[in-house]
C-alpha cells in the first residue's frame, strides 16, 4: 500500500498540470496538501519532522527566488535601456540563418552559461534573447530547456559531478569517463530535438549536418578537458568549442556575403553586452577566492518518521554565498549595467520604477508557486516517501533495473528540481543497486547523473523559471506536455545504451 501511495501526489501533480491544465500555483497546493496527508497518515510523518520539512523547503525556495528575481530584473534593466535590441541586431547581423540562430543560443550559449553559472540562469537569460529575435515564446522556452541539459552534470562548475562522485564514493575521474558516454547521446538528441522545435522535421538534413559534427568536436573537448584533469571546466570548453564549430560551419555552408561589421544601434554591443560580461568575471572569480565563510546558512534538526526513516541534521542547509550565490552576482551586474547604460540612455526614476514593477509582475506568480511544489518535494524527502518510490521500480523491474535505472534520476531531478539533489538524494542507492546486481558502478552512477541532468527540465523549479522568462505564468502545462516525449525517450535511449554496455562489455 505505502508503494502506491508514494506516487500519488507525483501522479496527481502531473493530472492537475497536464491533464486538468491547473495553474501552478492550484496544482502545487493540491499536491502539497495530499503529500503532507499521506506523509503523516501512512509514513508516521511527525510534527517535528514535518516543520523542518517546511522549514527547508522555505529556506530553498529562498535561495531559488533570489536567482529569479535578480535574474529578471537584470534582464528588464537590459530591455528598458535598449540593450538587448543592440545585442540582438548584432546576432541577426552575423548569423542571418534564424535556424542557425536558434540552434546556437538554445542549444549551445545556454550550455556555455550552464557551465559558469547554473542554476537556472541560462534559461532567464537566453529564453528573452530568443523572444526578442521573434521566436515563438512556448518553441523557445522548450528548445532552452532541453538545450542546455546536456551541459548540467558538468556544469555550474562541476557541483553535480563532484556530487555524485561524493556521494557515490567512487573515484571522480572514472565517474567522469563514464558520463562522457552517455553525455555524448544527450548532446547530440538535444541538439535535434533543439531543431525539431524550431520547424518540425522539415530540416532535419540540415539539422544532422550541423548537430553531428559539432556534437563530434564537443566530445573530443570533454575527453581531452576530463584527460587534463580541468573537471570544473568540462561543460565550459565543451559548449564553446561547440559555439566556435557551428559558427565555422555555418560560415562554410551558407558563405554569407553580408560585410562583417558591429552593428551599433543606440550603444555599443560591448556596452550592451557588459552585464553578462560580469556574471562570468564574478562567477569564475569567486570560484577561487576565500570567501565561502562569508555565506547565510540555515541550520535543522534531525528527525524520524514513526516508521524508522531518520533524516540526519543539517547545519548548513541551503548555503547562501554572498560572493558566489548567482543571485548577488546578478545583482551587481545589474547595477553595473544601470551605471553603463545611463550614459547612453538617459536615467531617471520613472525607468527603474518601470523595471522594478515589471520583475514584480513576473515573479510574484512564480514565487507562490515555486515555494509550494518546493515545500513538497521536502515533505516528500523527509517522509521517506521518495525513497520508497525509487525502492518500489527496483522491485518491479529486477534485473531489467539497469534499462529503468535512468528514469530515477529523472524522477530525483523532477521531485528536487537540481541534478545536484537528484544525485544525493538516489547517488548511494544507484551505487548499492549495482553492487547488489554486480554491475559496473561507475556507469550506474553516470547514468544517474546524465539522466538528472535531462530531468532538470521538468523540474518546478526551472520551469516556473522558465515561464517567467517567456512571460508564460499559467500556461505550464503546454511546456510539460512538449518537454515530457523527449526527455522520456531521451532517457529510454540512455537506458538501452546502459543495459548493452553493463550486460555485453563490461
């Protein structure tokens, strides 16, 4: 009985968004609500327990809304002052193919920023370039979405690689080797998938002649960077030799004839590009000074379900770097650009009032609903409720588990909304699976971490981002109903490729 009941607020979620097309917020309550009933019901969830679920799940959504918001308000300081029309013109100047344009900034630019800053700030970043070039907004919110994930495990630094090789206990460098295979496969489908939301199937020609090649050199980046031990940087020069590749292509297929000259509009592109500038400055920068201490924490107690399932305590829950969390950084991009902006564009008042009342219009929706599917997903952690979800398809599936072992890392991603806390919530029980099963760890834990990254989609989280982003609040379920076939199937191919290589090589 408690196997059924730990998918039920998963699966009333999924009909409240998909099916029913509630809005996030109505959807979020109602799940909420029935995962706190049969938490406390059928797990022995107890008050103690359930307020530090509560708790946590605040204090994370706190640390995600600070990156919404900055994030958003940077992004209209850049519209107000005419910034993102120059930076705009410049790419339509250079690239002149808008699939060609499509396919760089979905599938490659949001990577490259994945790799500095994570978090979902590709998405608030590149989703309002694509609009402004006149891209269909729901198209374009998928294509980034599902463009960037194959850059997540590797990303923001490396903190979901190192994450699952802690967790896990195996050795980094082999991990790593091991989800280069399978990051390979997500390049490439991503890619596609990427160009099949710009026209459908119509192009799909030009499609491989772009995607395959550079997919071929952003492989060879990610051995030869894992090989030189640059394990923080393998998304990074992987999504910028990929950049570099399709430009030369695109330079080499098309040979556009137009003078290549920067197109100044109201500023200059290096003017308008600045803020963006700074993120990786300050991103990369505070990589390596000594400021960690300097960081907001919250600190939990540990707790127990009636039932036995402990959770142990948490001293620094959340951990909120004030040089290095992205929402402080975008804020000080943000003031930088209103400083650079100003002398192109005259400043007053009424402008940043204007840009102030547009992030609140924005992200106010998104908040409420951001922190009750949040919330949620603690109650469901803390509960022992998620655990027993993953430990109930392993009792379906048997030996098959290693063909079925990618979509928990898609559920981890789904539930937590970060392939970080998809591969600490299932990165030990995917390692004690594979030794129960005797099968190759390392590409047990990589299949893990690959198909979190895809997940990260259809994670609340990055969504609701993502809706803000598109100016798409309340239209949530025409994002998932797009995002879910390919992710799924996504993850069914990496499942097949597991199951070859753990039965007929290893």
């Amino acid at each position: 009985m408690l196997n059924v009941l730990s998918f039920t607020p998963i699966i009333i979620l999924l009909i409240a968004l998909i099916g029913l097309k509630f809005t996030a917020i109505k959807a979020g309550l109602i799940a909420l609500i029935l995962a706190t009933v049969i938490a406390v019901l059928a797990f022995g969830f107890q008050v103690q327990g359930l307020t530090i679920a509560i708790g946590k799940g605040l204090s994370l959504a706190f640390y995600i809304l600070v990156i919404i918001w900055s994030a958003m308000f940077l992004y209209h300081v850049v519209w107000e002052f005419k910034a993102i029309h120059t930076i705009t013109a410049n790419i339509m100047h250079f690239i002149g193919d808008p699939f060609v344009q499509f396919l760089m900034l979905a599938w490659l630019f949001s990577a490259a920023l994945q790799g500095v800053a994570g978090f979902g700030v590709p998405v608030v970043i590149v989703v309002p370039i694509l609009l402004s070039l006149g891209f269909n907004p729901v198209k374009s919110t998928v294509a980034v979405l599902l463009g960037h994930s194959w850059a997540v495990s590797f990303g923001s630094m490396g903190s979901s690689f190192y994450t699952i090789s802690l967790v896990s206990g195996l050795e980094p460098l082999q991990v790593g080797y091991a989800m280069a295979i399978f990051n390979g496969v997500t390049m490439v489908m991503m890619g596609l998938f990427v160009c099949y939301f710009y026209d459908g199937f119509k192009n799909i020609k030009k499609s491989l002649l772009y995607v395959l090649p550079t997919s071929a050199v952003m492989m060879v980046t990610m051995h030869v960077s894992l090989w030189l031990n640059l394990l923080s940087m393998v998304s990074l020069l992987s999504a910028l030799s990929g950049l570099v590749t399709l430009y030369m292509l695109y330079r080499y297929k098309e040979k556009p004839t137009k003078k290549e000259k920067i197109q100044v509009e109201s500023m200059s592109l290096w003017t308008a590009l600045l803020p963006y500038g700074i993120i990786l400055v300050l991103t990369l920068g505070f990589q390596v000074l000594p400021l960690d201490h300097i960081a907001l924490t919250f600190q939990f107690d540990a707790s127990q379900t009636a039932l036995g399932y402990a959770v142990k305590a948490e001293t620094a829950f959340a951990k909120f770097k004030l040089f290095g969390h992205p929402g402080p950084i975008l804020i000080m991009a943000s003031i930088a650009a209103l400083i650079s902006y100003h002398r192109m564009e005259p400043f007053s008042f009424i402008r940043l009032k204007t840009v102030v009342k547009a992030t609140i219009k924005k992200c106010l929706p998104t908040s409420k609903s951001l922190a009750l599917l949040i919330v949620m997903a603690l109650v469901m952690m803390d509960s022992g409720m998620t655990e027993k979800m993953a430990f109930t398809v392993t009792l379906l599936t048997g030996s098959l588990y290693v063909l079925f072992a990618p979509f928990i890392g898609v559920l981890g991603s789904f539930i937590t909304g970060s392939n970080t806390n998809s591969n600490v919530l299932f990165g030990k029980f995917q390692y004690d699976i594979a030794s129960a099963l005797q099968v190759n760890p390392n590409l047990m834990c990589a299949v893990q971490s690959i198909a979190g990254s895809i997940g990260v989609g259809l994670g609340p989280t990055t969504l609701l981002m993502s809706a803000t982003a598109a100016g798409l609040n309340g239209h949530e379920s025409d994002l998932y109903k797009r995002l879910l076939p390919p992710i799924l199937i996504t993850a069914g191919f990496i499942g097949l490729l597991h199951g070859v290589l753990q039965y007929m090589i290893y």
